[in-house]
C-alpha cells in the first residue's frame, strides 16, 4: 500500500510522508529491503530528507533488541546507505560499533575532529534518556565526552522519570533555559526515587506525578521564574498548548480529584501555584453541577470532561468531549485520555524512546 501512494508535489519519495509506525512497519514486518532502497535514492537526490528518514527510522527502531538493530545497520552500511547505518549503531546500549563506525564512513562524510565529538555528544544526548543506557559500559572516548559538560548524569535522571511519566519533558525545556542541573538530580531523581518506593503511581495517576514536580521545579528555581520559564514553552508531548497551561490542568485536577470522588462537600481552596488567569471558580463551579447531576452546556463540557477524568470516569469523559462545543480542542483531550487509558492497560502505544511519537504496533503477518 505504501509503496503505491504517490509522493507530495516536488518530493522524491513517500519516505518523508510516513511517521514512526510506518517506518516501524516496513522494518520489523516486511523485512525493511523497500525501505533501504527508497532512503538510498533520497541520500542522492535529496540527502536532508534521507538523514531525516535515517533519524525517524532508528527512533522507531530503538526498542528492538541489539541485534536486530545491528542487522539492518550492516544491511544499510553494505548498501552504501551511511546515514542510516550511523543512526542505527547510535540507537545502540553499547556505543562501540557507532564509534568504530564513524572511522569507516566514506571519506567525504568522515568527521574531523571536533565534528567527531559533536557527533558524539548528539548521540550521547538521546542517548542519556534511554533508561537501559550504562554510561560506564560506554569506549573510553565516550566517557571522556560525556565528563566535558557535566549534564549527563542530569539528563539521565530525568530520561528515567520521562520513561514513566512523559510530562517530564518539560524538565529538560527548563534545564536548556535556565541552565540549571539540579533539576536532573533534586527533580527527577527525587520524583523517580517516590516512584521506585511506590508513593507516586505515574500510570494510574499521572496528575500527582506532576503536581510533585512542580513543587520541587519551584523549590530549585522559584516560583516566578518557573512561571516566567513555562509561560511560552511548547513541548511537543503537551498537543496544542503551553507548559503553563498542562501543568494548570493537571494540578486543577489533582486538586479537585478528591472532592469529584465524593469526598467532602466543600471543595478545596485555589491552589497557590495556579497561574492567576486559570479559570478556577469555573472549575470549581463545574464541579458543584456534575456533582448534582445538573445539566452541562455544550462550551462548558471540555472543562466538564477534565473533571470527569479527576474522578476517575474516563466513560463519561468520553462523552463530554463528543458533545463539546470546542471540537478541536475535544479531539486533543480525547487524544490524551486515549494514551492514558493505554498505559494503563496493555501500554501498546508507548514510544520507543522519549520524545518520540506514540507508536502503532501491529502483529506480525
């Protein structure tokens, strides 16, 4: 089927037109030979979409086993294919056949020195977020680029805590902004501490997750300046807003998970880390009339389906977002109760690796 779409206008290929469960696909279910051929005609004809084919393909890839990813390198590297043959040994726990590799890439793509080390600290920065990555079973030269900038044990700590909550990401935004490496160690590695212990469950309740991070992002940095940080930050796992505005959310629901469960009559106070223009007496109004039984205005129903998820009603979530006024803002949420409802059952969307798409598996034929 793939092979017979026709590429957009002025492309070379479909290749750029398929995201990660396609290229997954043609990979782990068809052997992966239609593949390599189209990446090598775009490695001539347009070698930008072919390193972006080669990136998006190991991303994909990155969760098989060693080696299956050291099976199509050789066939990309025997195929003259060295992009992709690159990206492959670099998706690799053991980084000595990407560092040998880079010594037999053809000479007109073979690094000098300092292009070398930044090949390598590009890697080691996916690299360092892969949970299952051992730094210390890394060659000697890897170490020694990883010792250069102090950031890898942060980048680390917070890989492991985006591996079980996704919402993570947004400590490494704030670590590029401010700069600051604590939030590797006193953030993440506190956060996934709890999560080991057992006293945060980021499957069944990611908003507490997120809550604690929050406490301690404003312990490290402060409030405003997290504020002042997050105000215009996208990340790419929050669909079609700000930072400032998941978090929001988030802590708006932990806050009223409580009361929404029927506990208590009175619901709680505003939090005091709500940004002071997040519609609280709305929320909290909105809370008051599902807790009646009352009947919910089409506008309203998108902050009503929040709620329904702060008490555990993913069904009658559902339903809200189908009737919601804002249709588009009612297929992101229905989007992200989707992906939480997976993790919580089979986890057959989860991303190879952090800050990749969400993927489709499918059985092999």
């Amino acid at each position: 089927m793939i092979a017979g779409m026709q590429p957009l206008p002025n492309a070379k290929s479909i290749v750029p037109q398929l995201g990660q469960s396609a290229l997954r696909a043609l990979v782990s279910e068809d052997g992966g030979d239609w593949l390599l051929g189209e990446v090598g005609r775009l490695q001539t004809s347009d070698p930008y979409q072919a390193s972006e084919a080669a990136k998006g393909t190991a991303r994909a890839l990155s969760d098989l086993d060693e080696e299956a990813k050291s099976h199509l390198a050789q066939k990309a590297e025997d195929a003259g294919i060295w992009r992709l043959a690159l990206e492959m040994r670099a998706a690799k726990e053991d980084l000595s056949d990407y560092v040998a590799y880079l010594d037999r890439l053809p000479s007109a793509v073979r690094p000098d020195k300092a292009s070398r080390t930044g090949s390598i600290r590009r890697t080691l920065y996916s690299a360092d977020l892969r949970p299952s990555f051992d730094i210390s079973r890394q060659p000697a030269e890897v170490q020694a680029v990883d010792r250069q900038n102090g950031m890898g044990p942060a980048i680390r700590s917070i890989g492991q805590l985006i591996a079980h909550a996704p919402q993570a990401a947004i400590l490494l935004t704030l670590m590029n902004q401010t700069g600051d490496l604590r939030l590797g160690p006193t953030v993440a590695g506190a956060l996934n501490a709890q999560i080991a212990a057992r006293q945060l469950d980021p499957t069944n309740n990611p908003d507490a997750v997120t809550a604690a991070m929050l406490n301690a992002i404003d312990y490290v940095l402060g409030h405003r300046d997290r504020q002042d940080n997050l105000r215009h930050a996208l990340i790419s796992e929050m669909q079609g807003e700000t930072a400032e505005l998941f978090i929001d959310r988030a802590l708006a629901r932990v806050t009223l998970a409580r009361f929404m469960q029927g506990n208590g009559d009175e619901p709680p106070p505003r939090p005091k880390q709500l940004t002071t223009a997040f519609p609280w007496e709305q929320w909290v109004g909105l809370a008051g009339k599902l807790k009646a039984g009352e009947t919910i205005s089409p506008e309203d129903r998108i902050v009503a389906a929040e709620l329904m998820i702060a008490a555990d009603r993913p069904s009658e979530s559902l339903a809200l977002l189908k009737t919601a006024g804002d249709w588009k803002t009612a297929v992101l949420r229905a989007h992200d109760l989707a992906l939480a409802l997976d993790r919580r059952c089979a986890d057959l969307l989860r991303a190879p690796v952090p800050l990749s798409q969400s993927l489709y598996r499918f059985e092999p034929r």
